[in-house]
C-alpha cells in the first residue's frame, strides 16, 4: 500500500517555512481552521490564512480541520456554520476534518457523541466537501459507533508503532515529529489513499471536476 507522509498544525506551530517543510519529505498538510463556535474572531486559528496561504505557495496540498467542543446534535451544526465559513474559498486536495476528543465532551454518551459527529459531517459533506473524522484510539473503541460513522473516512490518533487498525484514511502516529522549517514539535501523519485524485474526480472541496476526455 502506498502511503504518503504529512502533517497537521495550528498557531502553536507559529512561524512556519513551507518550503523547508516541502524539502524535509513532507507531502501535505492538515490546517486547523478553528474550534467552537461561540465567538468567532477569537477561535478562528489566528495564522489559518497564512498557513493556507503560504502552504499552497509552496506546492503543498492541504485539507482543513476543526476542533470541537459540541455536545449536541445543535451544537455540531453550529460548529458545522462557522467551519464552513472559515474556509469558504479555499481548496483543498486533502479532507476537511471534524476533531472530536475534547474532555469536556467525554461524560457523553455514544450514542449522542456519534450523533454530534455526523451532524457536523453531514453538513459540510452536504456543502461539498470530502469529510472525515478525528479521534484516537480510546474514543474509536469506547466511545463511539464506529459501525455508525463507516461511511466517513477515519483519521486515527495513535502513538505507537503501527496504527492497530485497518479501516483507516490517515493516521496521526506521534505529537513529538520534528520537521524542518517548524521551530516545535509537530504532529505527524500518514494517508493511506490518493486523496487528491479522489477530490479532484469527485470535484470536491473547491476543486473542479476533472473532465472525462474521449478520443
């Protein structure tokens, strides 16, 4: 299986240097668009343009995630709003991404706990976007319905040698990766399919539709 190597960041990153980050290896990037919804000048990823902005410069294919706080159905489409606002215009090569693991959330039960999951999805799927899913391994086996969520693709956190499960689109595998051109730590990761093929064909996430040529 052919995999390709990347990474995800926030403000927390500061500074970056794509280009350098381009030259260590790294084949795409996952950039954290904001988090709640309650007041959107302050959760809105404060450096989310430049790091889009800069990146797509560099030749680096993006996708886009949001962290959560919801707790209802309600408030996963409320966060669903202000995502879909935050990256109107962009493109993306990579999923959009919905980032459920806060503990403000974990006293939830799975049933709702999946249900805010596919609020949220349904709805940017819904305005045209590849969607998938992030959590880690505890929520993946205790927490949620993941029979519930199959057709999303899931973005698995998981510090360990192999990812330990097979269904997957990406993997997060360590918060501790050092790249060049990032002064932090940086979470990194790898996609197990050709996401920019399967967007670009489907004309998703702001990308037009590829043509089908006849001879």
């Amino acid at each position: 299986m052919k995999t390709v190597k990347g990474i995800d960041v926030s403000h927390h990153q500061g500074e970056i240097d794509f280009l350098k980050v381009k030259a260590d290896g790294v084949k795409f990037v996952m950039l954290r668009a904001g988090y709640g919804w309650e007041n959107p000048e302050v959760q809105t990823d404060k450096i989310f343009y430049r790091n889009y902005q800069n990146a797509v410069k560099a030749g680096l294919p993006c996708g886009a995630y949001h962290y959560s706080y919801a707790r209802n159905t309600r408030e996963a489409e409320l966060e669903a709003d202000f995502f879909l606002k935050i990256i109107k215009g962009c493109q993306f090569a990579y999923p959009v991404a919905f980032d459920m693991e806060d503990k403000t959330q974990m006293n939830l039960s799975r049933e709702v706990l999946t249900d805010i999951v596919i609020a949220f999805c349904d709805k940017v799927e819904k305005a045209g976007y590849y969607v998938c899913f992030y959590t880690n391994s505890d929520w993946m086996k205790n927490r949620l319905d993941m029979e519930h969520l199959k057709r999303f693709d899931l973005w698995l956190a998981r510090y360990a040698a192999e990812p330990g499960y097979d269904s997957m689109g990406m993997w997060q595998y360590s918060s501790t990766g050092k790249v060049n051109g990032i002064k932090t730590n940086v979470d990194m990761d790898i996609a197990y399919k050709d996401y920019p093929r399967i967007v670009k064909k489907a004309g998703l996430n702001g990308l037009q539709k590829e043509k089908a040529w006849k001879c």
